[in-house]
C-alpha cells in the first residue's frame, strides 16, 4: 500500500476492515471500523483542518460524533482517553501536554541560579571566615612560605553545615511558596510550564510542594557524611534522569509527590 502524503483516515494497511489515522508522518494509534458515511463528510484519503479555538483534547471521529463535529487530531497530538498515555508524537494526559525535558532542565538551570545567589547572600557571615583563610594561604604561597591548610580546612568545615542548612531552607521556601501561589516556579514559568497533580488538573497544595522536595533534601544531607556522599551524588543525577525513559515523564520526585509538569495552557 502507497504510503499517504497527507494526514486523514486512511485504509488500514494490516487491518482491512477498519480504518487507520495517519498524521502525515507515521501510521497512529487510532483506528476505527468502517461505517458508512456521505461524501461530503467523509475523510477517507484527505486531510482535515481542525477549526481555530477547536478543543484539540475533545476531538472526535465524524462517524461517531455525527455531523459538525470536530475532525481528527492536529498532526502530531493524540487524543487518549481520559487517564491513558499515549505517544504519537507528543505526550499527554487529561488534555496536558507534558512538559519536555528540555524544558525542565532549563527550568531547573534558571532556578538554581536564583535559589545559589539568594543562599550565598545569606551564607555571607559563615562564607568570611573560609575566604580570610584561603587568602592566607595564598600569601603565605605568594612569599615563599609554608601554606596553612590545616586553617583553611578548618573554616570550610566548620562553614559547611551552616551554609548546607541555609540552602536547603532557601530552596524549601522558594518552591514551596512559587508552586502554591503560582504552581510554578520563576524557572518553569519562563520556560511555559507548570506543576499540577496526576489525578486531576489543578494547584497543588503545600504538602505536596514540600514531598517533591524530599529527594533534593535526602541528597544535600548525604553529601554531609564523606561515606554517603557517593549515595547522595548518585541519587542526585538518577533523580532528573528517570523522567528520559519514564512514560509519564515524571522525575523521582514526582513520583514520590504523584505530580506531572505540563505546559502552560
């Protein structure tokens, strides 16, 4: 059979007694049997135009919509039922698109940026003490003397803690507060997504803004101890990682909050 070069139903090429939607690319997922329908609305062997302002989730096959009714899908979205996941070409679920990860990892850019200056501002007091130790050891260096490290060593350890807790305070404020007013944070909303609950559309609350935070707090704390730190180093890459294969393309800590990030309507 003749591949199409147009999107429209089409002859199905395994199974004759039905037809197949072809999205001008690749044969899809959707089928349906045959059925007698008039000339003119029949969209066997041609393509059909979806009306501006046509809901692209709502749209149905003329022979089981009837009349008037809207056409098949725009090329390249799919029309699951309400709680299923398909790919013909982009990823949904209850009508949302899912947010690519491309998308998401420059969220995540965007926002460490942001959450890192406002810590290291905060840590400034805890940060004076390491950077008056390293400049002594660099002079000592520079004039021909024996360096200090054991100085140095000493203030970094002594900051770390401090300068840990700030972060993790700052980063649990930041998200917490962004995802419940606005369910997204700077990062997301400049890339045009948003957080929202896998059963239903919708805000989420702060308890769960704050278990989507569990991991990134699990990993800050196992990077304290120099024999979980490893633990806490893979933890931290596995964690945005997962949602590349995943099939709702969730990351590990939408699993844990049984949230999606989607695009913005």
């Amino acid at each position: 059979m003749t591949t199409p070069t147009a999107a429209g139903w089409y002859d199905d090429p395994d199974v004759p007694e039905q037809l197949r939607y072809f999205d001008g690319v690749v044969w899809t997922a959707h089928t349906t049997p045959r059925k007698s329908v008039t000339a003119a609305s029949s969209t066997i062997g041609r393509s059909i135009d979806v009306p501006v302002g046509t809901d692209r989730g709502a749209w149905q096959h003329p022979s089981q919509a009837g009349p008037g009714a809207a056409g098949p899908p725009p090329q390249g979205w799919a029309s699951p039922p309400p709680g299923a996941w398909q790919q013909p070409g982009v990823l949904r679920h209850d009508g949302d698109v899912l947010a690519p990860w491309w998308r998401r990892l420059l969220a995540r850019v965007v926002d460490s940026f942001v959450t890192s200056l406002l810590a290291a501002l905060l840590s400034l007091p805890f940060l004076g003490p390491v950077l008056d130790a390293f400049d002594a050891l660099v002079a000592d260096a520079v004039n021909g003397g024996t360096p200090d490290q054991t100085a140095f060593q000493d203030a970094l350890v002594q900051a770390i803690v401090p300068i840990t807790v700030i972060s993790l305070i700052v980063g649990l404020v930041y998200e917490t507060a962004f995802l419940v007013w606005r369910s997204a944070t700077p990062g997301k909303m400049l890339l045009g997504t948003v957080v929202r609950p896998v059963k239903a559309p919708g805000p989420i609350s702060a308890a769960v803004a704050l278990r989507r935070q569990a991991i990134a707090i699990t990993t800050a704390l196992l990077g304290l101890n120099a024999v979980l730190s490893f633990l806490g180093l893979v933890l931290s890459v596995l964690d945005p990682a997962w949602l590349l294969w995943d099939p709702k393309r969730q990351a590990l800590h939408d699993k844990v909050a049984d949230t999606v990030v989607v695009l913005k309507r």
